[in-house]
C-alpha cells in the first residue's frame, strides 16, 4: 500500500498495551491531518488500533498485514 505518511514506528515485537501506548505518543506529536505509519507483530493490535480509532475520532486509512506483521496508516484528528 502506497500512502504518503508523516511518521514511522516500527513496534515489531512490542506486546499490548505497548503498541497501543506508543502510537498513541507519536500520535499527540502530529498536527492534525498527519499521518502516521505503524509496524506492529501483536495480534491483539488489530483490535486495539481500530477501537482506539473510533474512540478517538483518529481514522485509520489504510491496513495491512502480512504473515510478519500488522501496518496501520493514522490520519490524526
């Protein structure tokens, strides 16, 4: 997937809540409409991210997986 994203992190190997905690950090560095790409290789991290999103009026605009990893493109509200 091809979108243009302001920020990476790469949290492969982190175990919820880290990702979560750490995206949510880069996050509140961002202005708003900025995107952030995150890496991630917990499971439960599909879930979190797509909940954390709809709490918090962040959208996710792209997902991916692979059998490696988890990726998650956030425009900041």
């Amino acid at each position: 997937m091809t979108i243009e994203c302001d920020t990476e992190i790469d949290l492969s190997g982190l175990q919820c809540p880290m990702p979560l905690l750490k995206a949510k950090l880069a996050l509140n560095a961002l202005q708003s409409d900025q995107i952030l790409k995150v890496i991630a290789t917990d499971p439960a991290s599909e879930k979190d991210f797509k909940l954390f999103a709809t709490q918090s009026n962040n959208e996710i605009v792209g997902f991916e997986k692979n059998a490696a990893a988890y990726f998650y493109w956030i425009r900041k509200a």
